[in-house]
C-alpha cells in the first residue's frame, strides 16, 4: 500500500478537529521485515536527496516536530535521518528558555539556529512552543517580560499567530522550506508509554513527575494544537498529522512526507561548464 503525504496534510484555512483525525492507521508494512526493508530503502532516498541538497546549494529544508510527550519524535529524527550525513543536518531540541532568551522576543532563539542553504535542520520542538505549552500555562508569559500580554487574550494569540506565519513566508521566499509533523498520539497510547517507561530501567530516565502533571491538561493542549494548526498550516509551510499510536508506522509516514518535499524541489548537480571544464583538466595535467 503505497504512501499518500497528502493525506496527512493540514489545508491552509481548514479548521482542525483533532478527534476527527486518527492516531491510528492500517500498517503500511506486513511484517517487521517489510518494515525494517521500507525504511531502509527511504533512508537511502533521503542520503542521496540530501546530497543533491547540498550540492545544488539553492534550498535549506526545515523539519519541526511538535507532539505530546511519548509520541515518538526522538525515535522518529533518530531513525528516518539515520543515513543523512551528520555534517549536512543538524538536530535543536528546545527547552525551557534560559534567562538571556527572555530577554528577547519568542522567535529569536529558534531562528539563531535555522539551516544555511544545502543543508537540513531539525527543530524537536520549536517556536510553536510558545503558542501550545505558553497557551496552555499563561503563567510562563509573567517570566517574558511583555507590556501587559494578556490584556486582550485572543488578540494575543492572533498576533504570536501571524508572526509565525509571517517568519516562515519570508523564509520560503528565501529558498528554506519547511515541514511541519504532528504526531498525533492517542491518550491511550500514552498512558501505555508511560507504564513502558516505569517497567523498562533503561527507560526510566525518560519519565517524571511533570510528565504526569502535563497528562491533567490533555484537553487544553488538544484545543491549544487545534487552533495552532488551524491558524498557521499553508499551502508553503503546512503542517502534516501524522497517526503515532504505531511508531513503526509514524516513521514510515514522515520519511515519505520528507522524500516528497525533496523531490517537490527538483534539484539537479550543478553542471560543469567550458570554463571549469578547462579548470578541470589542468588540474588533471597536474596529477599525470
């Protein structure tokens, strides 16, 4: 059953329902094998799109993963960017902000670490934190310093809404194209995940306390996503609502919703001219 990345896809102007759309989907794969096989030949696609990324030098690709805890996102950059080349991607994971980048405004400690041309830059979380996880607890907007930001609530958001359309429209403009993945997780699952994380010592490391405490706002970063999505998914930057409940099945969704967005581009090796042919066999006559 072949991958359709439309299917995922968020419409500029559609108004989300979470509930409408799955956490779940029929397997793209039959077996482990035919898993492992799958993913093997898309990461193989992805090193060689990489590679004509780099060398094309015309585009930055940007993927930013947001989701609620346990959905997956670690495991899904570690596997589908297993055979990209380290030295033309690079993975932020965004936690809370440190006292100097409050100092700023909410979208500049992200953009001090977009990709350069030819290159891939991954965001585990990212400025969208400040319209799900600051939405969520309006109280974190005290430690930022603004005038009043809370005083028209909805306008607020509105506005922390067009400023992120607005950045990522300049940057398309710009040759960066960007890819924005929802891991939709059921609570379920999550619940499952957690329990995984208690009864595995190897994983214990990966849950705490607030992980639990975040699990009682489940409705409001429901209804926090929902308007996210809703608001800021275009027809140049859409967001994508990928069903988490299977990992295996995840990955296989964002590694063809990337290779999509590769190929979209159409890139090709810069060709070789009269001049650096001429350059070339010079260098040639040297090495004789």
């Amino acid at each position: 059953m072949k991958i359709n990345s439309k299917d995922f896809c968020v419409a500029e102007g559609h108004k989300v329902d979470l509930k409408k759309w799955p956490t779940a989907v029929d397997p793209f794969y039959g077996s482990k094998e035919e898993y492992q096989e799958l993913l093997g030949e898309h990461v193989a696609q992805l090193s060689a799109q990489q590679q004509l990324l780099y060398a094309s030098n015309r585009y930055a690709l940007l993927l930013i993963f947001q989701a609620m805890d346990a959905a997956g996102k670690d495991g899904a950059i570690k596997h589908v960017m297993s055979g990209v080349n380290p030295q033309g991607c690079q993975v932020f994971s965004f936690k809370h902000p440190s006292d100097s980048e409050l100092q700023h405004d909410f979208l500049w400690r992200t953009t001090r670490d977009l990709p350069e041309r030819g290159r891939i830059g991954i965001f585990n979380r990212s400025y969208y934190e400040e319209v799900l996880i600051v939405r969520v607890h309006p109280e974190i907007l005290r430690n930022e310093a603004l005038p009043d930001p809370v005083r028209h609530e909805k306008a607020f958001w509105r506005g922390r809404y067009r400023s992120i359309v607005n950045l990522e429209q300049h940057l398309h403009a710009n040759g960066t194209r960007i890819v924005k993945f929802f891991l939709h997780l059921s609570k379920e699952e999550q619940r499952k995940r957690f329990l995984a994380r208690i009864d595995d010592a190897e994983k214990n490391w990966k849950f705490s306390l607030a992980d639990i405490e975040e699990r009682k706002f489940w409705k409001d970063y429901r209804t926090a996503y929902e308007e996210c999505l809703s608001a800021t998914s275009t027809e140049d930057s859409p967001w994508h609502v990928v069903p988490a409940d299977d990992k295996q099945n995840a990955r296989l969704i964002v590694s063809n919703i990337i290779l999509d967005a590769l190929k979209d581009l159409k890139m090709t090796y810069p060709k070789t001219d009269a001049k650096r042919r001429e350059e070339l066999q010079a260098i040639r006559k040297q090495l004789s």
